[in-house]
C-alpha cells in the first residue's frame, strides 16, 4: 500500500484504521482486537488512530490489552493517539462541564496516561483533538516542542483546526505540525472550498479525513450521492464504500481516510478503494450529486 510520508521520520499508511469504536463492539478481548489489526496489516494498513476520549477514555486501554497480548503487533503499526477533550466521564467523571485544556499539566498527563494504557512507550504521532479557545499557544506550543524532544513523541499535529488555530500554534512552536484531522467526504466536502485543504495543500501537509463514509450515511439510503456512487460501484464491480473512499484518494492532497468499523469482513475490504478507477469526470459527477447541483 502506498505510504504518505508526514515527516521524515514518520510515514502513514494511505489508509487507516480509526478505532473510535473499539468499545462498542460485543467482543472486546484481546484476541479480536488482534485480528483487526492483522486484517489491517495484511492489506499494508499499518496505522492506528486513536484518542484519550475514544471509549470514554477505555479505548486505548482495549488497544495496550492487545499488543500486551501480542507484543510483536507494536512494531508493524503507527499509533495515533489524542488529547485535550475532557469529558465528566471515565477518569474526567468528576468535571463540572465538557470543556477543553491545551494547558501543559494536560498534555503531559495525558501523554503519560496513553502511553501506559496502550503499553508503548512512544506515540508516533500526537493530535491536538479540538481547537481550545482558552489556548495559550506559548504554552501549549512549549509543552508539544518538549514532548517531541523528550522522545515519548514522534511528531504532533492538530485535529478539527481552521487555518488560524493551525497559524497560531504553529507561531509558538520550533517543532513542525504535520497534519490536521478533519471531516471529509462525499457530502461533507466544505473542505475543499473553503479553504482548509487548500492551507495544508501549499505547505504539502497531507490532511487525515474523519467520518469518510458520512458517519455511514453515504452506505444506506436511496439519495443522489447514493444513487451515483452505485452507479460508479456497479460498473467496477466494489461496494459504495470503496468508491465514497476512492473519491478523496484520488484528490492530490494526498488525504489520509481513517476509516472505522468493527466489523472484520469490511476491514478486509478497506484496500478496494485503491483498486477504484477514478477519473476527473467521475470525481466531479459524483460531486456534483452530492451538492444537487452542477458546478458553476
């Protein structure tokens, strides 16, 4: 599988597994856990993307519980973790009200929560998961400079941030930011308008795409972005899945889709969406069904 390489220490599988769900499947042993994993591998998937909060903050732990259990898994994959969500839940149950804290007390407990949970010893790459309007970029800057130097970190990045945040934290940093998750797909495409992949696209910053399938929307439903990518699906012979996934593949922003299931049959089959033939025509006829109307 082809690799995006964000830094030049750190590549990414072009597509990864997001496990924002890991907890909510019926089985969450150790064992089955392994198994996605190695359904990713087996296709060149060797990213993992995760958060502190995923699982009201049991997700990563499910994950360490597996690579405790097979040890030889951490060094085939790329870990992705989170931080900076505090939700009254899991070990944030006592706070007063959801908020966010980029302060440095935060981020370095956090890195040190992570780290033992997952039983790593290093994050390849660490996220700054949502905007903070109460951020004080010198500080939080400082603190994800330090975390990089210290070695527990490979690289840091942002998630959700407008062009402005991503200027503002990166003014108080040494360190490079390599990326920003954000929303992208089918029908959630402002992106590619508005200027958020455009910012990265100048500074060849490859952008992570959360919720590619929609949040699932684009899989179910008789709608005209349904209709057209079945149409696409049909004559090449793949799932909507394959082709909503194949539509940002093919953008040269070189988008990184973390796609998340539980499912191990639909894991097996994340890699179709590079085998999708996906012409400019197709890209804009299947944009164009998106947005019910033709570009001007």
């Amino acid at each position: 599988m082809e690799r995006v390489s964000l830094t030049n220490d750190l590549s990414l599988s072009r597509i990864v597994y997001g496990m924002w769900r890991l907890d909510e499947d019926k089985d969450t042993s150790p064992a089955h856990i392994q198994a996605k994993i190695e359904a990713c591998l087996a296709q060149g998937i060797t990213t993992l993307d995760q958060a502190d909060i995923y699982g009201g903050y049991m997700a990563e732990e499910l994950l360490g519980a597996a690579f405790a259990a097979a040890p030889d898994l951490r060094q085939q994959v790329e870990v992705v973790t989170k931080c900076d969500i505090i939700a009254p839940v899991g070990r944030y149950a006592t706070a007063q009200v959801k908020h966010y804290d980029t302060s440095r007390a935060h981020i370095e407990a956090s890195v040190e929560h992570s780290l033992r949970l997952m039983r790593i010893d290093r994050i390849d790459l660490l996220l700054i998961h949502r905007p903070d309007p109460f951020m004080d970029a010198a500080e939080t800057g400082a603190a994800l400079d330090d975390i990089v130097a210290s070695g527990k970190v490979g690289a840091v990045g942002v998630s959700n941030f407008k062009l402005h945040d991503w200027s503002l934290l990166q003014s108080a940093m040494r360190t490079p930011l390599c990326t920003n998750q954000i929303e992208i797909s089918l029908t959630a495409n402002a992106a590619f308008t508005n200027g958020d992949v455009a910012y990265l696209q100048e500074r060849k910053i490859a952008p992570m795409a959360w919720s590619p399938l929609g949040g699932g929307s684009l899989m179910t439903g008789d709608t005209p972005a349904g209709r057209a990518l079945d149409q696409v699906a049909t004559a090449q012979g793949f799932d909507r899945s394959a082709v909503a996934v194949a539509w940002l593949l093919a953008h040269p922003a070189r988008i990184l889709p973390v796609m998340g299931t539980n499912r191990l049959d639909r894991i097996a089959r994340f890699h179709e969406a590079l085998q999708v033939n996906m012409d400019r025509e197709t890209w804009f006829a299947l944009y164009e069904a998106a947005n019910g109307a033709e570009v001007p």
